[in-house]
C-alpha cells in the first residue's frame, strides 16, 4: 500500500502489510509499539494473540489474551467491533485449559 508524505498509515495498516509480506519481526515490533503507546489498544492486544497463536506459541498467545480480556473487562462498554475477537480469546483460553488438565490427567495414568 502506498501512502503519501502527509498521510502516516496507521499501526493496522503497517500490521497487515508486513503480515502480506510475511514479515513477522516487522509484524511484531509494529503490534509491540501499538500496545506500548496505549496500553488500552485491545485490537492491537488481540492482534498480537492472533500473531503469537499463527507462530504456535499458545502460552504467549494466551498470555495476550488473558490481557485484552482484562482490558476489555476494566474498559466495560468495548466496541461491537471487538466482541468476535474477544470471543475468540474466551475460546482459545477454555481449550488451552482444557488440554492442559487432559495432559496432567493423562500423566497420572
């Protein structure tokens, strides 16, 4: 995509090029200073999860979720445009549970 001099693309934009690229590290360091700039930014939060969970890194995945749950919670009225993601996470962390106490059981027998 191409901006002009005037017009900076925003930290959705940068995210979504560098993930067309296949640039994670891009990907990465754009989600990591969206969140450090506002620390409220549950889109970027959930896109970060998103990233983690694509790189099969669920505990980071989960941790990002866990965060923007909370954020969401703490915010209370979150934009519609949220509620799938945050659906989303609400899934992936019953699931990660899930496996996880099947894992422990299935090292007891």
């Amino acid at each position: 995509m191409a901006w002009t001099m005037t017009q900076q693309p925003t930290w959705l934009e940068q995210a979504r090029d560098a993930e067309r690229r296949g640039d994670v590290a891009a990907e990465t360091a754009v989600l990591t200073a969206a969140i450090l700039a506002d620390r409220s930014n549950i889109a970027a939060i959930l896109a970060m999860a998103e990233l983690q969970r694509s790189l099969r890194d669920d505990r980071a995945a989960g941790t990002f979720y866990r965060l923007a749950l909370g954020t969401a919670a703490q915010m209370g009225n979150v934009p519609a445009s949220l509620h799938s993601g945050l659906q989303r996470a609400e899934q992936f962390l019953v699931e990660s549970e899930r496996a996880f106490a099947d894992h422990l059981l299935g090292q007891l027998h």
